[in-house]
C-alpha cells in the first residue's frame, strides 16, 4: 500500500498526519483552542493504525506543532514515522508573520525546526509559500539544496508553487515533491500542477482533502456558530453564505455514497482525491483519536466511476 514519493527512497502510507490543527489557536492562522494530551493521543493513535509519516510547519501555532510532535515521538516506542516540515514563513516578537526565503533567514528557520522537533535531520524540508520576487524564492531553494548537502534534510520539496515556478527551481536541484490544496472544491492543480509533475517524476502530497474540515461530514452551521472565535475558518469565506450551502449539498452526497459502504463523509472525500493517479498521498489533520479512526478507511476505500459521477453531481443520486 505504500507509495514512493517522488525521487526519495521515502515509501509513505497514502494518509499522512497532518500537524496544521494541532498547533492551537493563539495565532492567526490556529484553529481555536486545542488540548495538546489529545494532540499527543491523535498522533499515537494514527502511528498504532499503521500512518507512517507526519507533516508539519513552523508557522503552525508558531512553533507548538512541532514541539507536540516532538513530544509525541519521544515517548512513542514503535518504529519511528518521517517527518516533514516547512520554512519560508516567519514571525516576530508581536507575531506578526511575514514570507521569507533569504538564506539567512531559511537557516535560522532550519536549524529552530531541528530543534524543536529534537530531531538531526528532516525527512523532508518544503518552502512553504513561494514569495513574489522569483529572485527570492530561487535563494531559498537553493539554501535547501544546500542543506540536503550538508545532511541537515535528506530530501526537498515545495507547497503552494505554480508549475513556472517549479521549471525555475528544477533547474537548481531536484524537486522531491509538491504540496497543493486539493479537494472537490479545490481542483485547480488537476489541470497544471498535477501533470506537470507526474511528467517530472515529482511525488504529490495534497493538503485538505477535506477542505479543512468543511467536507468532513461533522460541520454544520450550529457548529459554525459556537466555534471558538480564533479559528481561522470564521473568517475564510468557504465557510459563509452563499457558498457554505452549496458545499453542505456537497457532503450529503459524500454521505449518500459513504452510507452504502459504511463510510463517513470525510473518508469519501479523501478516497476521492486519494483516486488521482497524479496524487502520491494525502494529509489528514486530526485533533483527537476519533478523527483519525474515522478517517484512516480513506486508504484502503475505493470509488467505482459511477459514484465520482454521483459526488461531483453529474448524476442524480
């Protein structure tokens, strides 16, 4: 079941963990308030349920991502998982955060992630957004190559990057893999990204599957209206009308489908992105054990033809 991504001699589970949520919710893009011993549990339960690999950021709760996952891992006595993480945005003493890929800046965020996560070496080190200036961006590209050479990450990749940009870096060193939002209602990269790097032989691991939650099937506007006031998705606007309807319709298909094979809604919608030949694998956020048991079928779950058709509404169901 597990998958090759990309140039790495890294063989991933099709579901990763993903460490965004587990951050908490003191910065601006957290998730509200999150008890860090079900953070702890989470991850353990996703390890015991065979996820080999996690993903993170330095920018997720400012830092407290990574230092959970640290924690996690300490006391975790089976075979130990990758780990991914990523640079290319920073904070300062207000936290107030900036993009940044200047070498100087892209080590410092390097060598505070290794020790956070108490770890010698990444697994993998991704630019978390590319920057406007290709100039830049192309400076912190090649401040990651520099790292994998001097055994500081064993592999490189990039998130959130166009196909030109991609081209640029190519040229510089290899691109392990790329990190794209994909969702049913996120499919942009199906017609550039995505190809593009299956022609490259770059691996994909998608983020938000479940569009952040929204396709998960436990989102409904009661929950919306008592959700903690620091979550980032109050004030995203896939989370308000008129579009918040629209993709509510979406979940009762997920749900009509999932139903006939007992599945919940969010393993539907992961199985559906999971069903791209061009996608690797896909990161799964959990903020305690149950959201992981009801999501970890989306890797064994398989969709026939006729309920894509279905879920994206070319039917009627």
């Amino acid at each position: 079941m597990k998958r090759t991504l990309g140039n790495s001699d890294l063989a991933i589970t099709p579901i990763g963990f993903g460490g965004w949520a587990i951050g908490g919710g003191d910065s601006k893009f957290g998730w509200g308030e999150q008890d860090d011993c079900d953070s702890i549990a989470a991850l353990h339960r996703a390890l015991e349920l065979g996820i080999n690999w996690i993903d993170t950021a330095a920018i997720y709760g400012l830092g407290h991502s990574e230092e959970i996952v640290a924690r996690a891992l300490a006391d975790w006595t089976g075979q130990q998982p990758y780990v991914f993480t990523k640079c290319g945005l920073v904070w300062d003493g207000n936290r107030n955060t900036n993009r940044s890929l200047r070498k100087d800046s892209v080590r410092r965020e390097c060598e505070a992630s290794l020790r956070r996560l108490k770890r010698e070496e990444l697994d993998l080190y991704q630019i978390h957004w590319t920057v406007d200036e290709l100039e830049e961006t192309i400076e912190g590209w090649e401040t990651l190559a520099a790292l994998q050479r001097e055994g500081k990450v064993r592999w490189i990749g990039v998130s959130n990057a166009t196909v030109e940009e991609m081209e640029k870096l190519q040229e510089i060193a290899p691109i392990t893999s790329l990190q794209p939002p994909y969702s049913l209602i996120r499919r942009e990269v199906e017609e550039s990204q995505l190809p593009w790097c299956a022609s490259h032989g770059v691996g994909t691991i998608v983020y938000s599957p479940m569009a952040s939650g929204l396709l998960s099937g436990a989102m409904t506007r009661e929950r919306l209206a008592t959700m903690d006031r620091s979550d980032w998705r109050l004030r995203d606007a896939e989370f308000q009308e008129p579009r918040l309807t629209h993709y509510l319709e979406l979940v009762d298909r997920l749900r009509a489908v999932g139903e006939r094979h007992g599945r919940a809604p969010g393993e539907v919608a992961i199985a559906w992105t999971l069903r791209n030949s061009n996608v690797t694998a896909a990161i799964v956020g959990a903020r305690n054990p149950g959201q992981i048991e009801g999501t970890i079928g989306a890797m064994d779950f398989r969709l026939t033809n006729e309920e894509v058709a279905e879920i994206e509404g070319r039917v009627r169901s």
